[in-house]
C-alpha cells in the first residue's frame, strides 16, 4: 500500500537552473501553502468540503452493496446515466478495476454484468447502444445532483421509455437506481412518488467532488471491486494531506508546485501522464476537477491529458522541444502481470534486444526514459507512483487530486467549488429549446464572406 | 457534399475589439499566408508532401478492397497492431465508419469483423484481449512504416506467437497482413521472406500524414465503408485547399489565423471540439498532427482535444472564464437520425421544455449555445461544418488539416514534417532495454526528500 509523489524532476537543481528553485520550497512557498490552508479549513468549517467527510461514512459501503446485488439481480447490462462529474468518475473505476480498454471495444468477456456509461445526448449512440442492449436485461443508475441536468435527463427520459417499451415485462421501477441530492431535486420527489430506489449525493459534496460517494460506490460495486477499500484508501490520504508542513504533505506538494510552475515560471499546461491503459480515464476526471475548479477569474492552469507510451509517437514531441510552458505529471503502477516477448532466429536481428523481455517492462523503460530525457532538456515533470490498481490506491489518488484541488483554488485566489462560466451556456440553451421564461441568443447575423469551404 | 470552415467569431468585430482584427486578414495575414505558400510549393517540388498525391491513386481502394476481402474471409476479429500515426487514424475511421462508442465497450453488435487497435505495450490490455479472442479467427494488420518502431514491433511478436498458439489450425501468414514501407525497413524482407500480404506506405508519406494511405483505406473497408469515397472528399478539398487566395482557402484560413491568435494574441491552445461522439478521436488524430508537426524550436500551440457536450461539464468553465490563451474550434455535422425524448404527465414540470425536442436537436443547441456564450465572454471560436459522417466527408477533413499544417509549419517556421525531439526518450529506451550499442541514462541519484506520500 503506497502511493508516492515524487517531486525531484521540479526543481532546478535537476533542471539546469530553470524549474522551481530548491530554497523556495522551503521558504516561500511553504508560507504560501500554509496560508492556503488557512483558506482550506475556513471553507471546511463553513462546511462547504463535504468531500474531506466521505471515506467516514462506515456504513455505505454495504448498504451500497446491498442496493446493486437487488438492482442488478436479473440483468447483463448496466446503464449509468450522468455527465460531467456524475459520469467522469464512473468510467474511471470501470476501465481501472474492470479491466475495460480504451479503444478495443465489442468484447464480451462473460461478466456480469456489463458496465456502459452514457454521457453525452448523442442520438447516434443512444440509438447504437440502446438496439444491442435487451430491455428486459438491463438495470440503469441515473446520476445527477440536481434532478436537473438537460442531457442527463433527456437520457433518463429516452432510457426510461426504451426499459418500458412494449412486450418488455417486470417492474421497470426495480430496474432504476437513482444517485441525487437526498432532499432537492427532481428525481428524489420521483424516487419517492414511484417506490424507486435512491442512493445519495450530500448537500455539501459537488458534483466533481462526488466520485468518493455512491456515484463512484455503485460503479466499483459493479465492477466486483470493495467499495470499504476505496474509501479506507481515500481516508488514509486526506489523514497524510491537511497538514500544514509542505515538505509531508503530498496534496500540498502536487498543488503548491504547480501552481508555482504557472505563475512564476510561465508553465501554465499540466500534463497528467499514466502508463497504464487502465488509468488513462483518470486523466481526465483530473482534466475535469482541476479545470472547473481553478479555471475562472482570468486565471487557471490548462490541464492537458495524455497516455504512455501512445503520446510518445504524438504529444512528447511538442513536451521536448516546444515552449516552455508545461509540467509533466506521469502516473505509474505495477501491472497485473507481464507479457513475455517471444523472439526467434527467423526474426530481424534489430530486434533481439526485445528477446526475453516483457512488454511492461517495456512501457517501464519508455516511461522512466521518457522523463529523463524531457529533464535533459530542461523540462520539469514529477511522477505519482501508485503500488498497486485497485480500489485503494484509486481511493487515495482520487482524495490526493481533490485535496490539491481546493489547495490549488486558494492558491489561485479562486473559489474552487463554483463553475460560474457554464451558466451562460445553459441559459441560450434553455432558450434555443424553448423553455419558458428563456429567450434564444441573439446571434449576430452570419456573415457569408467568412464562410469557406466545398459546397460554401 | 460541404465541409465548411467558419470563421466569422475570430474577428474582433464579433468580440468586441479582441480576436483578429478585420483588417489584418485581408493585409498582413493575407501576405503571411502566401509567403507561407512558397515553403509549402519548395517542400512539394522536393518531394516531401507525398500525403497530396495520396488521392490520386486510383488503383488501391481496389486493392485494399480485395486484399481485405481475402485477408478477413474467415475471421470474426481484426487487430490493427501500430502506434501514433498508424494507429490513431484507424481509431477515427473505425469510430466514425463504424459506429463504435468511445466508452460503452463490450458490445458485440454482430458486425463481422470486429476492430481492434492495440497501439500501447500495455500488458493488462494485451492479455485481456488476447483472452477473449479466438487465435483461429483473428486477423492482424501490422502498421510500422520502418519495421522498427518498438511498441509496435514488441507487440507484433506477442501477437503473432498467439495466433501459432499451439492447437491453431490454418497457416498463420494468410491472417497477417503487413501496412509498411515498399522498400525499406525490417517487416519488408519478412513479407517477402514468409510470404505474408503487404501494402504500401509510400516513402515520400510520413506516419503522422498516413491516413490516406493504406494504413487508413484498411480500417475504413474493414467497417464497411468505401475507401474510394475518402481518396476523393480528400481530393476535393486538396485541390481547393493549395491556392494562394487566402480568403477563399479554408486550410489556409484554418492555419493562419489560429497562427495569428498564437503570435499576435496569446491563444497558443488550440481547441478541437466535436459535437459527436463518433469524431471525438478525430480530435486526438488532430491533437498528434499538430503537435508533433509544429512543436519545435522552442515554438509551437497546444492543441487540446475536447468533446461536446461532455466538456461543457468539464473544460469550458476555463475556456469561459480562465485567462485569454484559447481558441476553440468547433465541429460538427448532421446526425443519422435523431432520437425523441417521450416526456409524459408523471414528468417534473421542469422538463416539459424537453417535450417533443430530440436528442440531437439539444445536442445542437448546446453547440450553438457554447459558441454564443463563449463570443459574449471575448473568446474566439471557429467552426467545421461538415455535410455529414462519412468516407467523402472524412476524407476531405483529413486533407484540410493535413494541409492546414505544413501551412502551419511554414507560418511558425518549423520543419512540419520531422519530430527530432523524440528520438532521445528512444535511445534512453533502448539503452535501459540493453540493446547493444546504447547505454542506459546516467539518472540522478534518487532524493528521498523529495518523495513524499502513504508508505513513503
């Protein structure tokens, strides 16, 4: 059980000179982070990190457990319906802990039941998805805090009809599960009204915050993971990382040197970087939280996500030799096991270096060459090392991204749980679709000469 | 048929005074753009822009039609084996051609064959794939234009000694199909050694450029779509994509005025946002193109991927209120039909906007929403408009930003057609995998103080 962040690569004594000074870490920014902490506890206090709270909750493990083996009972496939932080953190524990590839899709693999995640109203693949699943077969978990969510709730509403459509028998209620707010909202009144079952979002957890509760559970639940093991994790976590003294702190490190990279050394692009299939989802629930979190007021990094060794042949170019205005964060774990590569006398002899090698330790080697040689060139790049893909460890790297999170927001000078920025867009969309009291835009008139193209 | 380029919301006059001003495009970028065309005109006579003959080969979709056809006769599986350029176009053309989901796996649609794109050394994904597959009934596409590239190579080893697993019936080579150089390179003399099928990668073609080779013809007829279709949208737009007219060349425009946000406004990322989830890799296909290609010399943008609506739970709060370092382009295009959302009297009044709307019908409004909230907030954006998903209209996009990048290689005055700065991590590779002849990194010593977490 181990999850290090390793900070080396940041500072210049690694780095030729550029990079975060050594004697800063010490001096000014461990005042800096321990004024953020100031920040930190005065908006726990006013309760408003409801998230610090959740791995405490002894009792949701089980009855989670006890709600998915009733729901899920009779089907092959499970729906969850969500988007954004209700969705994000859902698929991260299903391609982790479920053993689900990124793009080698259309397998059967013979468990039960099979996880799908629908998160954006794409009627392309709400149509593809809906015509392979059987109705009668399939359990759907709708997520959302507010009840409220266009595209999460026009997907409830098609999913809804397609579960009652016509021949299909049993109680289509016993097939629902419903995450939501335990008291607002409109799916709870639903809930209640229709004898439907409901898990909780707390009051006081936000929607990018939430994975830690039963919208991150059910999913691991469902994959065959422990649900008591993520939060045990994510509780060791938060215990090593609301102290004050940066130098023990890894919330704090991963938060305060960053954000040191952007504002005083002009590296406003975080990169996360697994070498892990399996993780690569993880990149961007992070591009998520640290994006609607930090991104507002004029300032915020630009979390960029990417994937070892794929971006070796796509992005690492542009890390090694572009501006310097990144910072790496690879992510590595063990694997479950390698896989030997098998080399003969017909093969090519450039290639008998790989005899007797697996192809982990491969992607180790491309790994760990690929940071040095970005600090070759000046570039800084820091690593969490995970001990291990399992609830634990993600329990603990969910709560060390959201602890630096809300370290990050005061940092910034920003309040971490608002997004501010997507109510604009909401609004010209309830006008465009016609609901009452929303106007549409007033678009400016299209300009035809800035139209160019076949067929213009 | 039309593959429109918006760019109406990049000009000042619909950003009040930010964005390009009005004047400069008929100016000073006018004139930037044509000396640009020179380098463009001097790479093409030096026989460095092969991907613009590409559409002019008449006989291979004939070819790859009936290689692909012999090749697959009796497989319910096809793995593509490759890394970066050789792979990512296949995941675009399987993604959009064929209509798989990004994040719903484990589906088995009854299409004959299923594609898989194994592009990561990754020993879990490997295994678990090769678990679920039948050694009996799989074909394999290796993609390496040297025959050299490790992942791929490593893979390819594994994958080859699978389908000779012991118990397979049937001779092995005919379910080998080799994508790579027509001369050079270690999978070459194989082919012809063993007597396996292979296609060419034209040398003139490099891998980031490739799509339209063969290495994207095989992915495309392998989902069923006609490999004729994407040569000739890709003609199509070549041959309105090369004059010196800016104001009527859309990859012209593409790549000088996201150029210009660059240099002369700040916006060095560069946003490409599907409204779909069938071209949601597209955005990755492009993300390598321009980063690996413009990258270099302490220059070049950032380009980030991101995916409608999904993102708007994501990104664009930061896009909306983070600093002014982003320019967002938009794609989109028509779905195959829409799907209605039933809202019945049950239903919370809320959503009664919902009522008789379809999903693509909110999707669109969200686009046009985004788009219009992020104008009022002084962001600029553009939009692709295509006339629909399909092999002409892919092809055509893959042409436009194909040639919107060696424009932009010539505007940022980099090589795009290189991508030196790779080429350490790999020496550090072989030398940590002990090929002869490389040395391992001297690594700095390990720095205990600076490893910080749980079990450090």
């Amino acid at each position: 059980m181990s999850i290090v962040f390793d900070w080396a690569n940041l500072v210049s004594d690694r780095l030729a000179g550029r990079g975060i000074p050594a004697a800063d870490v010490e001096g000014p920014l461990a005042d800096r982070f321990r004024a953020a902490m100031e920040d930190v506890r005065a908006w726990r206090s006013e309760g408003r990190l409801g998230f610090l709270d959740l791995p405490d909750d002894d009792a949701l493990p089980a009855e989670v457990r006890a709600r998915v083996a009733d729901w899920t009972a009779d089907v092959d496939d499970v729906l969850i319906v969500g988007i954004g932080g209700s969705a994000l953190g859902a698929v991260v524990l299903r391609d982790a802990l479920g053993g689900v590839r990124w793009n080698a899709s259309d397998i059967d693999r013979n468990r039960r039941p099979r996880v799908h995640v629908l998160d954006n109203p794409d009627p392309d693949t709400v149509r593809g998805l809906l015509r392979d699943l059987d109705p009668d077969r399939t359990a759907v978990n709708v997520v959302s805090k507010s009840g409220s969510t266009a595209e999460t709730m026009a997907l409830f509403l098609v999913v809804r009809a397609w579960l009652e459509s016509e021949g299909v028998a049993g109680d289509v209620r016993r097939r629902l599960l419903f995450t939501t707010d335990p008291e607002r909202g409109a799916l709870r009144p639903m809930a209640e009204a229709e004898g439907i079952a409901a898990l909780p979002i707390p009051p006081d957890v936000g929607g990018r915050f939430s994975v830690l509760s039963a919208v991150g559970l059910v999913p691991a639940t469902l994959v065959g993971a422990d649900p008591a093991e993520l939060l045990r994790g994510a509780a060791d976590m938060r215990d090593r990382s609301l102290g004050d003294d940066l130098a023990r702190n890894p919330a704090g490190l991963f938060a305060t040197l960053l954000h040191a990279l952007d504002v005083d050394h002009g590296r406003a692009i975080h990169v996360l970087m697994p070498y892990a299939d399996r993780l690569r989802s993880m990149a961007l629930w992070f591009q998520q939280l640290w994006a609607e979190s930090l991104g507002k007021d004029g300032r915020g990094p630009t979390p960029l996500p990417a994937l070892g060794a794929v971006d070796q042949h796509a992005q690492v170019q542009l890390f090694m030799e572009g501006p310097h205005d990144k910072a790496v964060v690879f992510v590595s774990a063990p694997f479950d096991a390698d896989v030997p590569v098998p080399f003969g006398s017909r093969d090519p002899a450039a290639l008998a270096y790989l005899a007797d090698r697996g192809l982990g330790e491969l992607l180790d080697a491309e790994r760990r060459a690929t940071m040095e040689a970005l600090r070759t060139r000046e570039r800084p790049s820091a690593s969490l090392e995970l001990g291990g893909i399992d609830a634990y460890h993600l329990g603990a790297l969910f709560m060390l991204l959201e602890v630096a999170t809300v370290v990050g927001g005061a940092l910034y000078g920003v309040d971490p749980l608002d997004q501010p920025g997507v109510e604009q867009g909401k609004i010209f969309t309830y006008g465009l679709m016609g609901r009452d009291g929303f106007d549409p835009p007033a678009f400016p008139p299209p300009d035809e000469h800035r139209r160019v193209g076949l067929g213009d």
